[in-house]
C-alpha cells in the first residue's frame, strides 16, 4: 500500500531541497528519520515533518506498520517564484527571485497487491492503441495493394 503525501510552497530552492531529497530516496523510514535529524540543512526539518505526517497517515488511516514502511519516491518540482528587484546605482533594478518548491512523498510498505498501478493501467492502453495502430496499418497496407493490382 503506498500513501503519498505533499508539501506545497516551501519557501526554498527546489536545487536546496532536491540535495536533502536525494539522502532519504529509497531508505527505510527509520534510517531516513534519523538521516534527516542528523543533516544540518534548513530543508531538513520540513522534510522530516512530512515524513513523520506521511508514517502517522499510514498508521492512522491505513493500519500500517512503521517499521515496514520505506520512502518509494520523494520528488521535488518547482512552485511559483516571488519577483522582488532590488535597486541599483542610476536608476537600474537588480530582479531578485525568491523561489519556492513543492515536495511530493510516496511511502510504501512493498506490498503490491493493494496498490493501484496507473502506470501499469498506462501500459495496457498504450498496448492497445499500438495494436490497433497495427491492425488500421495492415487493413491499409491490404487496401494499397488491392488497388495496385486493380490499376495493372
């Protein structure tokens, strides 16, 4: 079972962000939370408030041992910049962005059978449209060379 929980409009750089990210990826929930206590970045604590969000929702609402749950993803995007300038000498403005982020989680207990795979779900009509892709080449290509022979 996999629950995914989010964090939106942090207020630092997803590059900031991404560096503590990339420490927890595909750790046990365990390792990952002393991992976060120990690291001294900024982003760190917020990091470990969502996971510790993300393991109590998965206890509460699923029923989900903690010591059987890993992070399966942890993904940082880009949010919405704040435009400030700061002036300059002659009249000049100096644009400062001020960026944000917003961080998805993903924590899984390894168990398969009740997740739903829309990546899977993806891949069946993706086949699909290949195969009838396939079928409309073939009923053309027969088509072509029915009126080949005709023009002859």
């Amino acid at each position: 079972m996999e629950v995914k929980v989010s964090l939106n409009n942090l207020r630092t750089a997803p590059r900031k962000v991404r560096q503590v990210a990339d420490l927890v990826r595909n750790k046990n929930v365990a390792k990952a939370r002393s991992l976060l206590e120990a690291t001294p970045q900024k982003t760190s604590i917020m990091l470990l408030k969502l996971l510790k969000s993300a393991v109590a929702s998965a206890n509460n609402d699923f029923k989900l041992q903690e010591d059987r749950l890993f992070i399966a993803r942890i993904f940082v995007d880009e949010g919405p910049k704040l435009k400030r300038w700061h002036p300059m000498s002659r009249g000049r403005a100096y644009p400062i962005m001020k960026r944000t982020s917003h961080v998805t989680l993903v924590i899984s207990d390894g168990n398969k059978e009740n997740d739903l795979k829309t990546d899977d779900k993806k891949e069946k009509i993706i086949k699909k449209v290949r195969d009838k892709k396939e079928e409309v080449v073939k009923v053309s290509s027969v088509k072509k060379t029915v009126k080949k022979t005709k023009k002859k």
